[in-house]
C-alpha cells in the first residue's frame, strides 16, 4: 500500500479564550465574539465579549465579507499586540442563534474541571 505524505505543514491548534485570557504568548487563539464596529479603511473590526474588546487585522476587504455590527462570529486568529489588544485575522465561522450566556457557563464549568482556559 502506497503512502501518503502530507503536504502542507500542520497547523498550531487555537487555544479557546475569553479576550480577558489572552496573554500575548499563544500561537493562535479561537474567540467568541461580537462585532461592535468595522473600518473596512482600516481593514479593521472592534470585536467583544463579556470580558473585554480586541481589535481584529485583516489582511483584505475581502476577508472582511459578511462582518457587520451586531454579527457574533468564531474567530482564529494570532495574538500581535497587547495594548491595545490586536489579533491577526485567519478564519471565521458566523454563530447563529447563539446564546452567548450558555457558552460562558460552560466554558468556566469546563475552565474550573480542568484547570485550564482551553
């Protein structure tokens, strides 16, 4: 049987935060988050959750489609400021239907059982 060589490099997993947690030392973080403002001049978006705001980079207008005010979205992206917080955009998946008060519960459920903010 043949084997298969992968090709591309493996990826970094995102470590699941609250902005809060954010430490400036992590690869690629996964945020849940609202949009609370776009500046498609910019290619910038002001992003929070319960526990603080971050500013989101792009590196296009293009990335940036479908990012309105209001929008709750999962972001990946990688930590390259801490004042003011600012993450390198990667990836995003838009949330619908969302309930972002269940999602905090569990998350600090699952942080207080493990010890851990992943």
């Amino acid at each position: 049987m043949e084997e298969f060589e992968e090709t591309q490099p493996k990826r970094v997993p995102a470590k699941e935060r609250f902005i809060k947690e954010i430490k400036g030392n992590e690869t690629r973080v996964a945020i849940v988050v609202s949009v609370i403002s776009v500046n498609r001049a910019e290619k910038t978006a002001v992003v929070a959750d319960s526990t603080g705001e971050a500013i989101i980079r792009f590196n296009s207008t293009a990335e940036m489609r479908g990012f309105k005010e209001g929008k709750i979205f999962r972001i990946f992206a990688k930590p390259i400021n801490l004042k003011p917080l600012t993450l390198q955009f990667e990836l995003a998946q838009e949330l619908k239907d969302f309930d972002a008060n269940l999602f905090r519960k569990v998350k600090e459920l699952w942080s207080s059982l493990t010890g851990d903010g992943s």
